[in-house]
C-alpha cells in the first residue's frame, strides 16, 4: 500500500494510488475536515456634540478535501472512499452610537465559504463478488450572521446602516472513472447541505432626522454531482446505485425603525438560491441484479410539504424547511437518482415616525437551476431480475414577508417584494446500447421527472398623514418558470415493464394590501402579478423497446 498524504494551502487531499491490496477485511481512503469560525465586532461612540462609529466583520473558510484510490487493485470486504467536510460560521457586528447633536452608526457583516470536496475511484479493479463498495462526498456548510446598529442624536440627527452579506458556494463531486468492478454492492454517493441564517437590524432617531437602512445579500450556489463514466464496467450481485442529494436553506430576517422631525427608512434584500444537482452513468457497462436489499433513498417530498397557504407552518416557522421532510424509499438494481430541495423565506418590515415618515422596502428572492439524472451511451445487462430507475426530483419553496410603515405629519410607506422561481428538472435514457456483442436488458424500467414549487408572498404597505398627506403603495409579484423532463431517445433495451413519468405541481399565493389614511390628501394602491409558465413533457424517440412480458408487463408515458 502506498499512503501518501499531504496538505496544501487549499485544504487537505490523501489520496491511496499505484497499490495493490489484498487479505484484508477492510479497505479505505478517507478525508475529513471540519472548519468553525465565531467571531464578534462591536463599536460603541458616545459624544457630547458627535458621535461616529462603525463595526466590521469579515470571515471566510475555503479549500480543498478530497480522498482517491487511482491505479489500484483492490480484494476486500468493505472498501470506503470518503470525502467529507464540515464548515460554519457563526459572525455578529454590531455598533451603538448617541450624542447631544450627532450621531452615525454602521456595521457591517460578510461570511463566505467555498470548499471543493471530493471522493473518487479511477483505474480500479476489484473482483471480490462479496464486496461492498461505498463512495461518498458530503459537504454540510452554514453561515449564521447578524449586523445590528443604533444610533441616537438628541439635538440634531441620528444615521444608522446596517449590511449583511453571505455567499456559500460548494463544488461536490463523487466518481467511478474507468474502472472494472466484480462487486456485491456499489454505491456512489454526493450530498451536500448548506445553510444562511442572516438578522439585520437598523435604527435611528434624531431630534430633526432619524435615517436608518439595511442592506441584505445572501447567495448559495452548488453543484453536487455523483458519476459513473470513462468506460467503467460494474457487475454487481445486488445493487449499483448513484445518487446526487442537495439541499439549501436561506432564511433572511431584516427590521429598520426610523424616528425624527423626518424619519427615513430603507431595506433592501436580495437572496439567491442557484445549482446543480447531478446523478449520471456514460459510456460505461452495468449489471445490478438486484437479488437482495436496496439502495436507501431520501428523494420524495409530499404535497403537505409544500407553501399551500399564505401564512401557516410551513411557510413562516423558521424550522420548518423541505431538507427535514424527505420521504425514505428503497429501490433495488439499478439506481440513479438525483433530488434537491430549496426553501428560501425573507421576511423584511420597515417603519419610519416623525413630521414626516418615510419608508421604503425591496425583497427579491430567486431560486434557479437544474436537478438531473441520466444513463447515456452505456450498455445495461441487468437480465431478466434487475430493475432500472432513473429519477430526479426537485422541491422548492419560497416565502416573502415585506412591509413598510410611514407615519407622522405626512407619512409615505413603499413596499415591493419579487419572488422568482426557474427550475430545470429531467430524467433521461439516452444511447442504451445494444448490438451483435450483447443486448441491453432489465426487468422493470422506470424514468421520472418530479418537481413541485411553492410561493407565497404577503405584502403591505402602510402610510398616516396626520397633518398632510399620505402615501401608500405595495407590488409583489411571483414568477415561476419551469422545465419538468423525463425522455427516452435512441434506447434499444428488452424489458418486462417500462415506465416514463414527468409530474409537475405549482402553487403561487399573494396577499397585497396598501393603506393610506390622512386629514389632506391620501393615496393607496397596491398591484399583485403572477406567472407561471411551464413545460413538462415525457416523450420516447429513436428507440428499439421489446417487451418480453408475455402480455403482464406495462408499458406507460404520461406527463401530468
């Protein structure tokens, strides 16, 4: 056994290569790595005639782990090749200011952690047909921040801004590359979690003027994918599986209080949920006979669990998200499957007091991306026992809470809230080759696409003019637009049952309200817009599929 391992300035690989390895009950390669960063800024100024200051928080983990067998011969029980890391950040800024004239706070917030982690097997052979072969990267990642400031100018004015900003993007990827396989079990596996948890909050007050705002960003962006490719050929006695899993989570909390002879308020909030998610065997040779067990699934989520309502459990309670309501399965053969979840819930209010009030809030919130499983250019020869199952599920829902509050002697409250939602999710069997050799063969085939959106999105503004006027306004607006796929082109395959499913659910809530109220002039309107345009399809072109059944067997295409 060659054993090197070593650190760079990236992070941590070991990788196990150019070995032969034999007589042992257990084999594996394995890197594991866990990051934590807890870090705290704070400014306090206080001043008889001025008072300034301002707290900043700048934290980032990245890096590399990764664990490899390349060019090796391995005759084991158990093999493991595991790449798995850990990272958080738990990060606050905060700022207090107050003096007899003025007084201007800031604080300011960023977390960033971006990590490749890998596991993969590249020029094995193995030929123990009692072995297990596990192949797993996970990536669990969470940023949890708070920008807090306050400052109060007794005489004249009081300037307060508070920003939060956090990115999470991840690289994870599990792999099987030109490698000869005789095994009882393979299961390639990539699975990444990742979280943001971000709190702004911003106030001001002053004798003349009261200005406060808060900035908000926050992005996750992944791409999870597990592989079988380059030629590999795998005979399984059991089960071969390959599984991608995703899931993303970004809460967003924001509050803004202005008050003064004119208070001013300002919020603006923007949150990116974007990715990939991957399953997929090309140009290589599988046999899963599925004889016994199956390959454990965590790949559904049920209607219940979607954004149904405009307020209830699911949609508020912070706790609640789609990563804690998947559904266990087990399928037996063949297995790729692909499945992602994304709740995202922004929640901003915004209220400004004095002579005048002045309010204004913006919420835009985005999920997008792509959830794929394939099996392309390959040759299956499960045989007359072993099942096939192409599957790729994707889940989102999206929640925004927006509200602005003007009020004094003229009051103007704005709020505006955009929730969008482009999801691609596809299912295919593309290029299953058969010819004078061997013939592609299984026994019951399945090919489903599923995808499942909510949005619900509750918005008002508020204005009260008591001795002028009074303005309120409101436009939310959701838009989802999505791609739901299962297809079947150029396959020549002999099968029992064939089964080529895409379903698709979408619901979208708006609750928008504007109230304006004023001894002068009161104006109020508000403008709620949805569009849902989809496509989902289930379609077998340029194929060759017999069915040996014997009249028992199914043979279904249905896009719902």
């Amino acid at each position: 056994i060659v054993d090197s391992v070593y650190t760079d300035a990236t992070g941590i690989v070991k990788t196990v290569s150019d070995s032969h390895v034999s007589g042992f009950e257990n084999v594996s390669a394995a890197a594991e790595e866990k990051s934590s960063i807890k870090a705290i800024s704070g400014s306090f100024a206080f001043g008889g005639q001025a008072a300034v200051g301002g707290a900043v928080a700048y934290n980032e983990i990245t890096g590399k782990t990764g664990a490899h067998m390349n060019n090796i011969a391995v005759d084991a029980k158990n093999v493991l090749i595991k790449g798995v890391n850990d990272a958080d950040i738990w990060t606050m800024a905060s700022g207090c200011g107050g003096s007899g004239e003025v007084a201007v706070q800031g604080a300011a917030t960023t977390g960033e952690i971006s990590r490749t982690v890998a596991a993969g097997m590249d020029n094995v052979s193995a030929s123990k047909t009692d072995s297990f072969v596990d192949i797993l990267a996970e990536s669990t990642g969470e940023i949890n921040s708070n920008a807090t400031v306050a400052a109060v100018g007794v005489g004249v004015a009081g300037v307060g801004a508070g920003v939060v900003v956090n990115r999470l993007s991840d690289t994870i990827s599990s792999s099987v590359s030109g490698t000869t396989l005789n095994v009882k079990d393979l299961e390639v596996r990539a699975k990444g979690s990742q979280t943001i948890r971000a709190f702004g909050v911003a106030g001001a007050g002053g004798a003349y003027a009261g200005v406060s705002g808060s900035v908000a960003v926050n992005i996750i962006n992944n791409a999870v994918n597990a592989l079988i490719k380059g030629n590999t050929s795998v005979t399984a006695e059991d089960n071969i599986g390959v599984v991608a899993q995703s899931d993303e989570t970004l809460l967003n909390y924001a509050g803004i209080v202005s008050g003064g002879l004119v208070g001013v308020g300002a919020g603006l909030s923007v949150n990116d949920i974007q990715g990939d998610t991957n399953a997929c065997i090309e140009n290589s040779t599988v046999k899963a006979m599925g004889k016994n067990a199956g390959i454990s699934l965590k790949n559904e989520i049920s209607d219940t669990a979607m954004n149904d309502a405009f307020i209830d459990d699911t949609t508020v309670n912070a706790q609640y998200t789609l990563e804690k309501s998947r559904i266990s399965s087990t399928k037996t053969g063949l297995v790729v499957d692909s499945s992602a979840t994304h709740t995202l819930k922004s929640f901003v209010a915004n209220a400004a007091a004095g002579g005048g009030g002045i309010a204004g809030t913006v919420n835009v919130s985005r999920i997008s991306g792509t959830t794929g499983a394939r099996i392309s250019n390959t040759r299956i020869n499960n045989g007359a026992t072993g099942d096939v199952s192409v599957n790729a599920g994707d889940y989102s829902n999206l929640s925004g809470f927006v509200g602005s509050a003007g009020l004094g002697g003229t009051g103007v409250g704005i709020a505006a809230d955009t929730g969008m939602v482009n999801r691609t999710t596809s299912a295919k069997l593309d290029g299953i080759v058969s010819d004078a050799t061997s013939s592609s063969t299984a026994r019951n085939v399945s090919v489903k696409a599923d995808a499942k959106l909510g949005i619900s999105a509750v918005d008002a503004g508020l204005a009260v003019g008591a001795g002028g006027n009074a303005i309120a306004g409101t436009l939310a607006t959701n838009i989802m637009q999505s791609n739901t796929e299962a297809i079947v082109n150029n396959a020549n395959i002999t099968l029992k049952s064939l089964g080529v499913n895409a379903t698709h659910k979408a619901k979208t809530s708006i609750a928008a309200g504007a109230v304006s109220a004023s001894l002068y002039g009161s104006l109020g309107g508000s403008l709620g817009v949805n569009s849902v345009k989809d496509l989902v399809k289930a379609e077998i072109t340029g194929s060759n599929i017999i069915m040996q059944s014997n009249g028992s067997g199914k043979f279904e295409v249905q896009a719902l």
